[in-house]
C-alpha cells in the first residue's frame, strides 16, 4: 500500500490569540510571520507524508536507501575498508563530532550532496560505537553509553535540524544533538578521545582543530586544493589586510605553520576513497588523520 500523501494541516490563530490576552490577531503581523516561515520552512507549507512534510521524509527515504548500499554495495567496499582499518586503531573513542555539515538544500540531481556525506557520517559512527560497545564490556561495564553523536555549523536551518531530530530512520539509530559555535569546538579541545568529521571545513580551520588533538580527523586533504599551503596563504592574507600587516609574516600566520608542523609530526594522514560515481564528487579530496594511541 503507498504511503498517503496529504495537505498541510493549517495553523489555528485561536490558540495563540487566546494566549497572548486578545480576541484576534493583528493580521499583517499573522501575514508577515507566515510569509517569512514559508520561506525559510517552505517544506512544512507543502504536502506531508508519514507525518512528516513530504519532501524531507523523501529525503530521509534516501538516507536509509544510501546507508544500505554502504554497508553492502561493492563500490563502497574501499571506504568500508578504510573505516574499519582505522577504527581498528582507535582506543576509547566516545565522541564524534561533525562540524560544517552544511544545511540541506533540497535535491538537484543525481545524489544529494547533504545526504550522501551526513550518511557517511552515520556509516562511521556505527563502527566507532561498535568498537566502543566492545571496549565498554571488556572492561565490566554492560550497559555503555552510546557514543555521542554532535553537529554544530552556524548555517544549519530548522529544515536540517528536522532532518537530524525529527524524522526516525530503521536503520540510523542513533541520537543527534545540535549544538552552536562553540560548544562543538570546546569538546574537542576538552577530550582528545573524539572522532571529528568535517567534510568541508574551511581550511583555515583544519590546523586548529587538529592542534586539540582528536584522536581522528577526516577533513580536507593536507595537499592540493583547501590543503594546509593554502590555509596558510590564506591567513597570510587575511592578516596582511586586516591587520595591516605589510611585508613580514604575522604572528597568526606563524601560528598556523606551527600547528600545521605539529599535525604533520603528530598524525598519519591516509587519502579517503569513494569508488561510487555519484557520491565520489560530493566529498572532494578529503583524507583520515590518525594519531598514534
């Protein structure tokens, strides 16, 4: 049986009008709020279907399809292997984090861009939650805590957020929490035993997190395009103009050399690998930093 496509349930002006001590509300006041959410949630203006607006639960529809051609389809075979190997090497690992995400912008063609890398995320997360379950037991504790599932990015919109919390997924148990800039950030610098993931961070930011020390780090490629040469022209820059720095290397430019030469001492670097021809050019060159444990 299909699942039932229907209206949006409309929203009662009573309850609130009732609430905010009046007999009616103002309704250009109504008028603007409404006008101004239809565009920021247009979705939930539309047709819903299980309970939810129609084209975010197709949305989640594609992240269950998606996660099961990761667990099984052969051309995602190197990345599964690359997981595992280096969830291998991990120890006591409870925290992942996801920073730059990026908020969903709706279907444009073949795979979605959001999609395709918060589903890697999830593929990720179950093999670092497994190895922790073990580690967990081994030591005489039979009831873990799930490793902890955060995402912060200034950019989400309520939209994303439903995608994260709202809409439950059979294959994608885990439990996300949103945060904002910077309690993601704080975290990492408080427990180094954290998996960060952040699939296009700006460059300029991969050294510093990486100076925090997470035990793994699958971010931009330290070569080529938005590698560490081009984050530290960039702060170049950025310092030579903002801070009037004419001429010499400025101390934030020096510190970044300095935490790119620490990450380079400190971490092995493995480039990551998707053989899918669709997804492959939604991720770009990103690659796995491991440090040593």
């Amino acid at each position: 049986m299909a699942d039932l496509v229907v209206d949006p349930t409309p929203i009662p002006q009573a309850p609130i009008a009732a609430r905010m001590g009046v007999n009616q509300l103002n309704p250009d006041e109504w008028k603007q709020a409404t006008e101004k959410y239809e565009s920021d949630m247009f979705e939930f203006f539309l047709k819903y279907r299980n309970g939810h607006p129609y084209k975010l639960d197709k949305a989640s529809e594609e992240i269950v399809k998606l996660l099961d051609k990761i667990r099984q389809n052969p051309e995602w075979q190197t990345f599964r292997y690359q997981i595992q190997e280096t969830v291998r090497g991990m120890k006591n690992v409870d925290t992942m984090i996801c920073l730059g995400l990026g908020k969903y912008l709706g279907s444009k063609g073949p795979g979605n861009k959001w999609v395709e890398q918060y589903t890697a995320f999830v593929y990720m997360w179950e093999q670092v939650d497994r190895k922790w379950q073990d580690e967990c037991r081994a030591q005489g504790n039979n009831h873990p805590t799930p490793v902890a599932r955060i995402f912060q990015d200034p950019d989400f919109d309520l939209r994303t957020e439903y995608l994260f919390c709202k809409i439950a997924r059979r294959n994608d148990p885990g439990t996300n929490v949103v945060v904002e800039h910077p309690v993601a950030i704080d975290m990492i610098r408080r427990n180094t035993n954290t998996f960060v993931y952040a699939p296009h961070l700006p460059c300029r930011m991969d050294p510093h997190i990486l100076s925090y020390m997470p035990q793994v780090f699958v971010g931009n490629s330290s070569q080529g395009r938005a590698g560490w040469d081009q984050a530290v022209l960039e702060e170049y820059i950025v310092e030579s103009k903002f801070d009037n720095i004419v001429g010499r290397v400025g101390p934030k430019a020096e510190d970044m050399l300095a935490k790119i030469q620490l990450a380079r001492s400190t971490y092995g670097e493995t480039r990551l690998i998707f053989e899918d021809e669709v997804a492959a050019p939604h991720f770009g060159r990103l690659s796995i930093f491991q440090r040593p444990v």
